[in-house]
DNA sequence: TTGCGGTAACTTACTCGAAGGTCATATCCC
DNA sequence: GGGATATGACCTTCGAGTAAGTTACCGCAA
C-alpha cells in the first residue's frame, strides 16, 4: 500500500485525453505554451503528470494535441463562412460574427493557434504550418476579392492587407475578452459601425514628406 | 591568478548600463523576456553575468531599464508626428511612416513594447501601464477625431477603433520585417494604397443575420 | 460461478538540466 | 590604500521527463 492512490480508475484511454486535451486547451490558450506547465495541467485535468506523459509524449507532444483539436474547430467554422457568396466587407463582418460565435464557451481557442511562445520547430511548427495556410488562404482569397474591387493588383499589397486583416480581426477578439458581456451579436453590430466609419473617413491626398 | 581575467577595464559604470541595455533591447525584443537569458544578454554585451546583477538587481530590472529606454524613443517620435495639424488617416498615416524611420536600424524596439511574455506585475507593469496610456492617448485622440468626422460618438466604437489601429501598426511593423529589403518610404506608399483600398470599398449594407 | 493471468490505467518518488541569483575574490584608477 | 569595476565558481529553484511499482478490468479455463 505504498502509493494508495495508484492503480486504473476504469476511464478508457479515448476519453482521458479528450479530457486531458480540454484542460490543456484552455491552460495553455489563457497563459501560453512557455508559462504552462504540465504538472498543473495535470491537476486542472484531474489526474497525474505521468499519465500525461503517458499518452502524449512530452509537452510539446500535448500543445501539438490541443493545437490541433482547437485550430481544427476554428478552421472549420471560418470554411462554413467561407462557403457563402459575400465579398469583400461583407464577408470578413460574417468571419467575424461567427467568430465571435464560437469563441463565446471557449475564448482561450483563438489564443491557442497565435501562440508566439509555442516551440517554432518540429511537429509543432508543421502543424502550425498547416493550419495557418488553411486559415491564411481564405484571409486572401478575401483580400483579393477586395483588391479586385478597388482595382489594386500588386501581390505584396495583398499579402500586406490579409496580415493587418488577420491582426484586426485578432484585436477585435481580444478586446471583446477585455469587455465581458458584450455579445456576439453587439460586437458584429460594433464592427459594422467601424468599417462604416473607416470607409467614410476622408483618404488622404498624398504622401508624408 | 584563480581569475585570471577579473579586474576593472576602466569603463565607467554609465557606459557600461548603456551598452548592457542594448544588447538586453536586442535580446529582449527579438526573443522576449520570457526566453531571454540574462547569461546570454551579458555574454553580447561582452561583459559577465554578475555585473548584469550588480549594475540592474535582477532580470526583471535589466527588462526594466530596456524597456524605459526603447518606449521612450517610441512614444517621443509618435507624439512628434502627434504635434502636427494632420488629422484622420493622414494622420495615422504621418505616424506609421515616422515609425518605420525610426525602427530601421532597431525594429526590434517595437516587440519589446508589446512583449506577452514580460512581467505583468511590479515596476514592469507600472512603467507599461505609463508608456501604454502615454502612446494609447495619441491613439485615442487621433481615433477620435476620426470619428468625430464619421459622426460616430460610442466610446465602446473608439475604444475598439483604437485597439484595432494599434494592432493594424503592429501587423504592418511585423510584416515589414519579414520582408527585408522594403524601405521606409516604399512601406508608407504600400500603406496608403491599402487605405485607399479599404475607404474604396463597398460598405455591406447590413448585418448577417 | 469462480479463480487467474495478462494488460491497460494510474501514481509516488525520483533524476537531471537550465537559468536566476549570490559570494568571495581579483585588478585597476586615483 | 580605498573604492569602483570586474569575474569564476557556486547555490537554489523550478519544471521537464522517468523508473518502478500498484490497482482494476477482462477474457477464459475449470
């Protein structure tokens, strides 16, 4: 009876780390792959560092699992709005909302795939790879759509605009975090109003000196 | 003779912070607080580790000092281009375009102002919150005199404007050092077609549903 | 039904290395 | 000689990863 606590608990393998996963999602989502660490994980998940060690591997190992469980669910969401015929100003005001749609139960998500402390090489950055791509290229299919629009068909434009894109649409997330009870619905309704006021704001005539 | 090379080397202790501080502004903003080690910080200063500790106290006043220093060469060159009678996207404009001058030759500057994996308690978080409301007051003034144009007087819709303004900055910042080779002024060119861009675009005329 | 071996699930208690921080000492300028 | 400048070697803490053992479930023979 030296380790008391020891020994199976019954729960199979598929269901521990799709529980072990979500706590993992969310720990490393709210403070980033470099400050987590998996003793705490563990805990939060409600069973010991080695079982973790266990089933993924290493650290690394379990960040590339909630890494893709999280960047699946978001890809997949922005694909559906992908999928309808809006364009350009329109389309991206429908990203958003159903962005903010699916965060809602599980903000720590969209954290998760812009992770600046998570590892840049292995496993990891492939994966990273793969998704970014994925998430990237309807950002520019977006962006040109726009670009078309307006008449501009230099590629670096484009690829300078679907970075600010990607960045505006990462502010506007975390500032809806940084103001709890606001819906999804009023911060499609604020976006709207700020595309509006940046549409009608005056361009500029010429360069700085 | 147990250590053979200690001794002073005659440089005055200013000297010395300021050559510490930056290597620690290179290192800290290349790689971020977090990952950064004060060994290797001293070892590009060319100088020891327990000079590091005697000069700063501690990593968290190294990160401290760098961080006065590079805001504070930021904030001066915003509030220059702030003192102009430009207003709206031109001003934003001006600014982007003082930026990209004045982190030419030390773009990593920019990541230490924004550094997820520093410190956010203690002096750090003091000196942040100084330097943040000093550069979010330019940010606010020139949002609002946006909107005051457009006709929109929300707060929540400037607060959010402001937060997208700055993430934009930043975006392009990031882009434009992935992209070596861009000069400042192709840069302020590239920005002010975007905006034209965006301003050219239809505005979609109402809300997903 | 009962007993039993094999395997999957699970834990305590450890090792090991990296990095923050300190101590005692050495050299040079005035 | 005294104080400022400087360092090699050390201590300490924290967290990733591991070794070895414990318990429960499950199929199957008697």
């Amino acid at each position: 009876m030296t380790r008391a606590n020891a020994g199976t608990k019954g729960v199979p393998r598929a269901d521990r780390e799709l529980q072990i996963v979500r706590a993992a999602c969310e720990v490393f989502g709210t403070v980033g792959f470099g400050r987590a660490s998996v003793a705490a994980i563990a805990a939060d998940a409600g069973i010991s560092k080695p079982l973790v060690y266990q089933y993924f591997g290493s650290k690394e190992g379990l960040f590339l699992a909630s890494f893709n469980y999280g960047a699946e669910t978001l890809a997949a969401e922005m694909e559906r709005v992908a999928a309808d015929d809006s364009v350009g100003l329109e389309r991206g005001l429908r990203t958003l909302d159903g962005l903010f749609r699916m965060l809602e139960p599980q903000p720590w998500l969209w954290r998760l795939l812009f992770d600046p402390t998570a590892p840049d090489d292995g496993e990891v950055a492939t994966a990273r790879t793969v998704y970014t791509d994925r998430i990237t290229r309807l950002a520019i299919e977006g962006v040109g759509e726009l670009m078309q629009l307006v008449g501009d068909d230099d590629p670096l434009d484009a690829s300078a605009l679907t970075a600010v894109w990607m960045s505006a649409v990462d502010a506007l997330i975390a500032w809806w975090l940084d103001h709890p009870g606001v819906t999804p619905a009023e911060m499609t309704g604020r976006c709207h109003r700020l595309i509006t006021a940046l549409s009608g704001a005056a361009v500029p005539a010429d360069l700085p000196s």
